[in-house]
C-alpha cells in the first residue's frame, strides 16, 4: 500500500496566528514541537513564532517560487520517515499559499496528511463582514494585470455571483482593484473592508464599494463584499436577453463553441422555453 511506503512519515498542516499570537492552538505548538522538519514560508518571519513558543525544530524554506521541486524534496524525506509540519506566514496554509502544492503531491505519494485548524484570515473577515455567511466564494488575489483576459473573465463571473464574495488585496493595489469592482458590480454593492484583524487596532470599513475608493490604504486588506440580488440579476439577465433576437441568442452560444442543440437548450433556459419551442420557432423564422 501507498501509506505503508511513507515508513512513518507524515505532513501536518498547522495553521498559526494572522496577528494575535494568542490565537496559536496548544495542538499546534505541540506539533511545531514534535515534527522532525517546518517548511516555512518566510523562515525569517516564522522564526519569531517559534522563538516565542520556545519551538527549536529546524525550518526549511518553502514559499511560491520553489513550490514545486522543494515539494519534491519534502516528499522524498518523508517517504523516509521524516515528519514535516508546514506554516505559512500568517492563517491557514493552502489559502492562497503554495502548501496546496505539497499536499497534493503528499497524496500522490501515499503519504498521511492531517490538517490542525486555527487561525483564517478569509473565516474572520467573512464573519466580521455583516454578510450572509450561508454561501461565499473565496477568489483570493484577482489575477495579476498582466493576465487582462484571466483578469476580466474573473470580474465578469463575480457579476453573476449571488454568494458573498471573499478577495485578497495589496495596499498598493487597492483603489485600482475596488475600481474595477465597480465597474463590474455596480458603485452601491456593499463591502466590508478588513485590515489588524485580531491585532489590536483590528478594523472594519462597511460601506459601498464608491465610498470604498475614497479611503486612503492601510496594511493588507481582505474585501468582503455582498452578493448580487437574485431577483435583480434575474431581472437584469431577462432584459438583457430581451434585447437579443431568438436567433442571436442562439447564434451567441454557437459563438461560444457549443453546437446548436446544446445552444438552443441554454438559450431556451435562459428565456423560460422549453427546446421545442426554440426549435420550432427557429424553424419558422428560417422558412
């Protein structure tokens, strides 16, 4: 068995604190204590963690840019028998952090995995936000600039997003970034802008994404923002479709690359029809 070949070893996923040293689980100290090896995403950083928890383990370096081969090199010693923990610089690792990466190729390996929950940067500005917590999606950083259509599809998919949305942003990134949101999501969305979360001059701005572009940036942010009215968006859709002849409608799929039956079923989905109706409408209009 794949388990069997990993001799003992094993990765533990410890999440440690986003600013309140506090909040460290004593399960996670003991077991900062007990592996043999932390992969660390700023050992210079993760130092003064475990300096204040009189953790002596030996770090190794593991961060975005050697994600791939270092994670090699971590399975190949725990396929040995080694026990390494990783952390991340602040929250949960895999969260927008290249420990996803390392529990992957764990798993490809047959090696255990265990995860010791704590600390959430997404989790605490989610439930500080006000919003409903009852469906969200987590979009981390929007794509980099450079990747404009990755970026744009992104924007465009959050319009039609009725669960509260959960973002990553870069002071210096901000205003650029609640810019675009509004033009995608329109300038009376609400958000909840959270920085210091857990520190103690934690904060959180609930406003409107417009009143958001004049607040001058502090620190690292994570923006919560409302999800679309469905009864609005579905309004909004209908009028947009109302627009499109039958034949266009159809025709904007085909454009998309499904084949024509596939197309008339989503424009009949769109409109409330059923496929026959679409069907034999178009057939009368081709007559």
């Amino acid at each position: 068995m794949d388990t069997e070949r990993a001799e003992g070893g094993k990765l533990y996923i410890c999440a440690t604190p986003i600013g309140n040293l506090g909040d460290m689980t004593p399960r996670a100290v003991e077991a900062l204590k007990s592996v043999d090896l932390i992969a660390a995403e700023d050992t210079r950083n993760s130092i003064r963690l475990l300096n204040h928890f009189d953790i002596h383990t030996p770090m190794t370096s593991y961060h975005e840019y050697n994600r791939f081969e270092k994670a090699d090199e971590l399975v190949a010693k725990m396929l040995q028998g080694t026990k390494v923990a990783v952390i991340t610089d602040a929250g949960t690792p895999c969260i927008s952090d290249p420990g996803e990466v390392l529990v992957q190729k764990c798993v490809e390996a047959g090696i255990p995995v265990t995860s010791l929950p704590g600390p959430s940067a997404v989790i605490t500005a989610l439930t500080l936000s006000g919003f409903s917590v009852r469906r969200f999606v987590f979009e981390g950083f929007l794509p980099p600039k450079p990747k404009k259509r990755d970026r744009a599809e992104a924007l465009d998919r959050l319009k039609a997003e009725t669960g509260t949305i959960v973002l990553y942003e870069a002071p210096h990134h901000l205003k650029e970034t609640l810019k675009e949101l509004e033009a995608a999501l329109g300038p009376d969305r609400r958000i909840a802008l959270c920085r210091e979360m857990t520190k103690l001059h934690e904060e959180v701005v609930r406003t409107t994404i417009r009143e958001a572009i004049e607040l001058e940036p502090r620190g690292e942010y994570v923006l919560v923002i409302e999800g679309a009215d469905p009864e609005k968006l579905q309004a909004e859709t209908a009028a947009r479709f109302d627009e499109l002849s039958l034949e266009e409608h159809v025709q904007s799929y085909i454009d998309q690359g499904l084949d024509r039956k596939e197309a008339m079923k989503a424009a009949a989905k769109d409109r409330g029809l059923s496929r026959r109706d679409v069907y034999n409408a178009l057939l009368k209009s081709e007559a």
